[in-house]
C-alpha cells in the first residue's frame, strides 16, 4: 500500500468530487457549486490556512511541548496497534468537542471564534472549511498533540487527518440523505445543516460532529421533518465576502459586541430597575 503522505491527498481530492456530483446529482437546496464564498473557503481556509496551521501544530507538540517535556519517548503507547490508536482518538476527541462545541454557543468569547463558522450562507461540501485560525489551533492541538506526546504512529496524524476532512464535507454537504436509524449513531447532514440553521438565536443544538450518539444522549438532538428554511447568522448579522473576506473575518472578530452579547452597562441596568 503507497504511505499515507500519498494516499492522504489523493483519497481527499477524490471525496470532494464525489461529494461535488452528488449535490449536483441529489441536492436538498437548489445552490449554485461556485457560491457566495467559494474561493475564500477554498483557496484561504482550505488550502493556505490548513497547510500553514498544520505546521504550527506539528511544530508546538514536537518541537515545544515534547521537546521541553520528553513525554514522547517513554513510547506510552507505541506498541498498541494503529486500530486501537485511532479508535481510542476517534472517540476521546468527539465526546471532547461535542462538549467545547456547546460552549462555543454558550459562551460569547468562544461564539466569536466559532461565528466564522456560521456565517457561511450555503451549506455544502466545502462550507466546514470556514473555520477561525484560533478555532482550529485550540482543537487541533488538543486532539493531536496528547497522541503524538504519548507516541503513537506517525501515519496517525495523516489517518485522522484524512477522516476529518472527508467527514467534514460530508456532514455538510447539500445531498439530501436519508439515513434512517444512522442518524442515531452516526452524524450526517440530516441534522448538522439544522445546526447552521439561520434562525438559531441562543444555545443551538445537534453539536455532535462525527458521532451523533452525543446529542441524543444528552438532550440537543433536534431532527425536524421539514426543511432548514435558511443558512447563517442570528440577529441579521452578516459577515463581509468578497476578495479579502479571509482577512476581514479575522479582524470582525474582534468587534464590538453587539447589543445581545454586550454585558449592559451598570446605567442601564439601574434604569431598567426604576422602569
């Protein structure tokens, strides 16, 4: 079998196009492939940011965090076989970000990082890209560096890499699914596009990202039979598009609050009362 630094790339190239024929072959909304956005979710988030991020990562485990710390040669888990390796990844890190995903909605300094996200107006194959450069720093780090400090294979970090990438676009593709009880277990389109639902004001829900176990479990599953009326923002944000949109979104995060995430002002709050 060719070595994962040729597979990685070539299984994620042909996933995209399949999933690309199927939206055009059985899509739930009529979008257009080229979409408000394409090129910054493509060119910026998917190629430059995920290259040059993923150096920084690699960098701040191996060469920071282990290199000060030695973890990495006690080989803690280098002789578990690359299954148990994944399998144990695989879960420990979506019961993770299911949790961090419902503060990101819970918690305005959070939201900020993760509006990025969000303000994506049609979802499809290539919308999970647009994603904040801290966002991923913060949950790349803490689903990969633990596994690389403890020693696990180096093909790991190419094996989990390639199943982030093809089942993000496939949670977020416009195919219309019917997954029937899958959608249990299994996380698909079926209920993350209600999670970018644009009518969502607070909280939100179906947080889960490859296991969809979590949000029955703990009560944020929402699976309505109707369709999602719209994509993006509550409270008729909007975030800029356009040829410079990547930088802008970084820089907007940094905004003002707006008045529903703005802690009132001790004045406001005495005038309320005397009302």
């Amino acid at each position: 079998m060719p070595p994962w630094e040729i597979l990685s790339p070539i299984i994620i190239v042909s996933w995209a196009t399949f999933m690309i024929v199927l939206e055009r072959l059985f899509p739930y909304k009529e979008q257009k492939l080229f979409r408000e956005g394409f090129f910054t979710d493509f060119f910026w988030y998917t190629l430059v940011q995920s290259y040059f991020l993923g150096l920084v990562i690699k960098w701040l485990a191996i060469d920071v965090i282990d290199r000060y710390s030695g973890i990495s040669r006690l080989h803690l888990i280098s002789s578990w076989p690359v299954w148990l390796q994944l399998g144990v990844l695989f879960v420990v890190h979506d019961f993770y970000i299911y949790w961090f995903h419902r503060l990101q909605h819970t918690n305005r300094w959070f939201w900020r990082i993760h509006e990025a996200h969000h303000s994506v107006r049609n979802v499809d194959w290539l919308a999970g890209s647009r994603s904040h450069a801290l966002e991923i720093m913060i949950n790349q780090t803490i689903e990969y560096a633990p596994f690389l400090l403890l020693g696990a294979s180096p093909d790991l970090w190419l094996i989990k890499g390639v199943i982030d990438a093809t089942w993000g676009m496939y949670i977020h593709s416009n195919i219309d699914v019917r997954s029937g009880w899958l959608q249990k277990v299994i996380n698909g389109p079926e209920m993350h596009r209600w999670h970018h639902a644009g009518n969502v004001e607070k909280g939100g829900f179906n947080f889960g990202t490859k296991l969809a176990i979590w949000d029955w479990m703990f009560g944020t599953a929402y699976l309505p039979k109707e369709k999602v009326p719209s994509y993006g923002l509550a409270f008729g944000i909007v975030f800029p598009e356009g040829f410079f949109a990547y930088f802008i979104h970084h820089v907007w995060t940094f905004r003002p609050w707006e008045p529903h995430l703005r802690k009132p002002h001790k004045r406001e709050l005495e005038a309320a009362a005397a009302e």
